[in-house]
C-alpha cells in the first residue's frame, strides 16, 4: 500500500494511509451480558468493544484500534457538531448455518462509504482496509448476533469530521469509527400494525432536491424528517411517503426504498421503483431486489424467486406518481407496495394516506385526522404479496448465508 | 419560573427549566496567553472557559455551568453524529467605548436558535435564560474582546442532540453550549482579494429548496457547500453565489445574505434582496440592513444612514436572479453588490462568475478556468459603494455601542 508525503511549513511528514495490519485490540475487562433476543428494541443494545481510527491531515490514519466501547472526546467547535460533517452505514451480520456469520455484499457499503465522505470532503480511506477491521469486530463481538432467524447484529460505520475549529469549511481531520447493536424486526409486529405499515404522504416539507444529497448517505438527509415524522405518527401513520414536486413523486418512504408493484392487462406484473436520480439512496436492498427481480424476469424457470414460473415480472426504474398509485387502487390493479433497506430487509405498506398541506400544518399541533388515500390490504404473511414474499423469503435466506447468489453473501472472518 | 411534570414508568419526575440562577463557575487554574490581535485567523483560538447545560428528557435542564474549555464525551451512537441534529447561533461581542462589552440584538439570536432546535426536534429551552448565561460567559472572558476597531468576540452558541442510541428519531437528550473566540475580518485584506470578494455562481449543487431547511440555522445546511465552495476557490473565486430554479434565483451568497443596488431612471436606486421564502436564512444583519435603510428611505433628512438626503432609495425584498442583474450590470445600472452577516457585517461583492454546469464538474477535478460573468468595480474604501459603506459604517457604530438605535446595542453585564 503506497503512502503519500504531505509538506508544511517545509518539513515533510508521511501521510500514512488505512492499514488493517496496524490494528490492535483492547479487549473489555469484564464482558456485559447479553439480553435475551427479541427484548430489546433497535439501536438500545451496545456491546463491548468498538473500532475507532482517526485521520489527521498531517501524518494520516492512525492504527485502528478495536477497544472497549465508550465515549469519544470531541472539542466543542468540531467541524461534525458545528457543520454536520458526518456521514454513515447501515450493514447486518447474520449467523449462518454453519455457526459463522455473514455479511451481505459488504464491498457496496464500504464504497457507499467513500462517495458519502467525499461529497462530504472528509479524507479519504481504503475501503478494503476498514472491512477488514469490520469483519475483526465482528467476529469479536460474535456472540451479540442473535441465532433467531430475522434477527442480526446490526453494524453501523460512521464517520464525523473533528476539525476543531468553527471556520467554515472542509475538515481534514476526521475520526472513523464503527460500532455494533443486536437488533430484531425493525418494525416490531403490534396489535396497531400487525404486519404491515402506513405511510403518510408529505409533500409540504421534501427529503430531498435535485442537486441536493438526498443520493448519498448522510446524517443531515434524517434529522430534517424528524418533525414530519412527529406530524405522521400523529395522525396514525408509521412513515413518511416523502413526494416531490408538484407531480407528486414519490421518492423514498421514511427511509426505506419504495416499490410498488401493479397487474397488467397480459397477467404479468409492473414492478416499479423511483430512479437513482439523486434524489434517492442508492440502496443496495433496492439494488438486490433489482437484480433479482430481473434475473428471474429474463429466465422465470431458474427460479430465482420463490414465484409461479408463469408470472410474467416487468422491472421499471422510472418516477412514480402518488395519482399513478391511486388510479392503480381505484381500478383494482395496485397489488402491494413494499419498502425495502438494510435496517427492514422488505416490509409491506399496507396503507398510504394523503392529506393536504394545511392539515400536515395542524397536525404539527397535534390535532386533525387524516383521511386515509388508500387501503391496501394483506393478502399472504407478514402483510407482504406475492412479490414482496418472495423477495423477502430469498433476501433473507441470502443474509443468513442459507443460499448465496452471485457471491453476495460473505462469511467474516 | 414554572417547571413541569414528566410520568415515565408510574414514576412522576420534574422537569426543570433552564435556570440562569444555578449557574455555576469553576475558573480555569491557568489562564492562556491573549494573542495580538490581528494575528489570527476565524475560529483559531480557543479562549478559557465555555458555558454548558444538558437537558436529559426524565429530570429537564441541568444547572448551567461555566467551566475550563474542554472536549465533550459524546456516546458513539449519539443523535447529532448519526443524524445531525447540531444547531448553531452566531453573535459578536464588541468592545464599547466604556471598556463594557455590548451584544447586538441578542433576543434575535436567542429566537432564532430556538425555531432552530424546534425544527430539529430538539427540547425546548428558556432563552432569556440561556442569554443571562451566555452574558456571564463573555463578562468572564472580557479580557479576550479585541479592542480594535472592526474586531470583536465571536459567540458559538450550539445545540446538539445526545440520544444515544442510533434508532432514527428526535433526540430528547440535548447539550446547549456555547464557546466564544477573538475575531478580526472574516476576509482579511490579501492582495488577491484587497476589499472586497468574488463569487462564483452555482447552480448545479443547490443550497436549500422550497419544503427544505435553508431558513433555519441549522449545521446541516454548511457541510453540503464544502465541495462546491472547494470548486469556485479552484477557479479563483472566493465563495460561492446559491442558484435556484430555471431562471436562476440568488438565494444566498456563501454563508451571507445577499443584497443588489440598481440604479433606477429617476435617479434614486433600487436595493435588492431575497425574501425570507423559507430558502435562505432570516439574518439578524440582513434584518437590521433592511430596519436602517427602510427609516433612511421614509426620512433621508433624519439622516439614520450617511447618505446624501438627496438620493432616494427603494428597498424590494423579492426574488432576484443572475440574469437580471447580468442585465443591469450590462445596461450600467448595477452599482453594487454585498454581502451581509454577523461574520462579516457588511463585504463588498466585486466580481460573479457564471460558469456553465460543466464546467463546474471539470473544476471539480482541479481543471478548468471560469469566464467571469460580471466586474464590479470597487468604488470607495473596503470595496463597498455608497449604500453599503454606509450600512457597514453605521452597524459597526451600533455594534461597537457608539451610536444606538431602538435599543439594539445592549450592554452585557
């Protein structure tokens, strides 16, 4: 691995870059128990060892060290609190079959990765380097990953720029750390949602603009969601459908990809999902449900999805409209809508209410009720249709490595 | 001051109030040496001491404390690193001519950095409270307030979610804390850039949008701006001109509110600048500009801004874009352009460039030169015309507490 030289005030340091092989390990003096799977909720849970490595802009990446969680040490004028210069994963380990665990196409997080802390302007790392390091916690940190199928040690790489200076600007200091929390269903089953969830429709406030960074995974795309959120749960609804524009174009739902899926007049199905127009995340859940929607489209005997052979799947990355959606309800032809994303794997939308602005505005104050737009009811397990099913069914047996399709599933070790 | 009552697990808690009469102060032990004035550049140097409350959601604010400058111990998972729910002011403490320190409108700061933390969901505070405090904090570090003309103590009030957990939602758990630091001229004099700065405008990357957060104070509107503002300094320029829509909208100019002077037939002068349309910030200055030049506009004999009585000003908040202002450069009609806010006070714009969209890229990449859009002579000392020398003028009198005008220059004891 190269390393560069960096000059200032004429003295000439090395940058040294990411370097897996300097890593040390500091384990915990005493180990925290581990609660029972299923009782926790997500993100509650922290193990006993995180990783951290730091960047400075003089002499470069330091050794990564894998010691025991707790806090960081940040200046009060750090670029990260001041400008929000931070970024982020979302990346699961499974147990697999074979008592190891699996991660699923973890290579895409980690360029992910790279593109958010770039558009960020926080230094740049060796992906491959971090992974390494990753795939040490994790294993050290193996016996949190719950053997309940569904269940995982959620991992979350996040990078933040400690700049300490409140100048407005790029940070060149930067600290990379990764930590790991046990988690269940994102969307735990209750008497209120049994299966499925609700969206409400928000266009008043909008997640993201082209030419803004709604396509990259950043801090700053969540906490504006917050309020709406508020608005939402207000009126009953799990998530936000954020739409754009005056067309009303769905981009994202809370933060999950959205699919809908509509019967055609020749039998087959229209899948459609929003394109990576910017406005977006790349999700690589999204992309998995693409590539194998589409690999089972091309060749319906292979049986890639758990699906009749005879289902005739057509795959359009295309703007979706919230009208489009509703003429499919109104005539029957709306099938189900899913979100999909790491945190979820595929979960059902079974219903998406629309309300104007002014009672979005009002129930910011905590009053009005929405009048629900649509009602889409489950039709098989866990709410899902017969395509959303199928996805979920493959996706999972994918993450628990139970199958592997184009080597996604890798064991960490 | 009243506090409420917060249930959780059948156990009734109180929630306490920010109260400025618990405020403690532990003095640093050492106190640092005070560089020169003059030396040192925006957001160098950090003083002695710092002010810090944590509101936690069972028991509500903690007694506020002034302590030693230090780092925040910050849990990995908290919110403000995952999702950004960092909130800012900024506000300048001058030297008056009595030897006693004056803040200028700090009730406005104190407004907005609430609407800031409402909009990010965080918990709400007392902001008399929080001034009454903050006031203690620069009487103790008076020692630090430059005495030069034009140079003052920067104050950082900052507000940041601590939940630690990293489930996406608002944070209950905050830290409010504020820093302060001695300043000079945002842009010192170079001799690249000897009175005032160039511009390049964007429109490619877009700062805020109709539905977004560009009219909150939010950090998360910084950080999307650090590799554009990293393109228009590869081409030359200073800071960069926000664009929005088709027709090429100004919203903001670097991290400044932005302001045209036309001259109009009749021989007065129009003075633009954007309306707070919910994409650009509502500056305290921008305020304050629009306040002294409307009183000069209804009475020029009253003689609030030194200007001839003579010359008849028309003040339009309204939409303003490049092509119009291309059109009055062209036609002989632009006479100047600045920049307002609490950095910077008042800095003459002198050169726009408008690139295309590709060219933009290229720059990107360190390539590329841009054609300049418009030259914008200097006229008089530091760059600025008449209207803003004037402006510039008379709010450093006000801010210095030499002159006073509806009680917005207030003594900080």
């Amino acid at each position: 691995m190269a390393s560069a030289t960096a000059h200032t005030n004429g003295h000439a340091h090395t940058f040294a870059p990411l370097d897996a092989s300097r890593l040390t390990i500091e384990r915990a003096t005493t180990l925290k128990p581990v609660p029972e799977q299923g009782t926790y909720a997500f993100g509650d849970i922290k193990t006993d060892h995180m990783l951290v490595m730091t960047c400075d802009p003089l002499t470069g990446w330091s050794a990564p060290e894998i010691k025991p969680y707790g806090p960081l040490a940040l200046d009060p004028a750090s670029n990260c609190l001041q400008y929000a210069t931070n970024v982020f994963e979302g990346m699961k380990a499974f147990m697999g079959p074979d008592g190891k665990p699996r991660l699923f196409r973890p290579d895409q997080n980690m360029a992910r990765l790279q593109t958010s802390a770039a558009r960020m302007a926080l230094p740049a790392f060796d992906p491959d380097a971090l992974l390494v390091c990753i795939n040490k916690l994790v294993s050290l940190e193996a016996r949190w990953i719950p053997s309940l199928s569904g269940h995982s040690l959620y991992i979350r790489p996040t990078m933040i720029g400690t700049k300490p200076s409140i100048k407005v600007g790029p940070s060149e200091h930067a600290i990379l750390y990764t930590i790991v929390t046990p988690v269940g269903p994102y969307f735990p089953p209750t008497d209120d949602t049994p299966d499925g969830i609700s969206l409400l429709a928000v266009g008043e406030h909008v997640r993201s603009w082209p030419g803004g960074t709604g396509g990259y995974k950043l801090g700053l795309n969540y906490s504006p969601g917050f309020v709406p959120q508020r608005a939402a749960a207000a009126l009953g609804y799990d998530q936000v459908l954020w739409l754009l524009g005056d067309d009303k174009r769905v981009t994202e739902a809370g933060a999950m990809n959205f699919f809908a899926v509509a019967a055609r007049a020749d039998g087959g199905v229209d899948v459609v999902t929003p394109p990576l127009d910017g406005t977006i995340l790349p999700g690589i859940t999204r992309d998995a449900a693409l590539v194998l929607l589409r690999a089972h489209a091309v060749d319906p005997a292979r049986g890639v999805l758990a699906l009749p052979p005879t289902l005739k799947i057509y795959v359009h990355e295309r703007h979706l409209t919230l009208p489009e959606m509703s003429q499919w309800a109104g005539a029957g032809r709306l099938r189900e809508c899913f979100g999909v994303g790491t945190a979820v794997l595929v979960v059902a939308i079974e219903r998406i209410g629309d309300v104007v602005d002014e009672q979005v505005a009002e129930a910011l104050e905590g009053a009005s009720k929405a009048k629900p737009f649509v009602d889409i009811t489950p039709t098989t397990k866990r709410g899902l249709g017969e395509l959303g099913t199928a996805l979920y069914d493959k996706l999972l047996a994918l993450k628990e490595g139970r199958e592997n399709f184009e080597g996604w599933s890798v064991l960490c070790e």
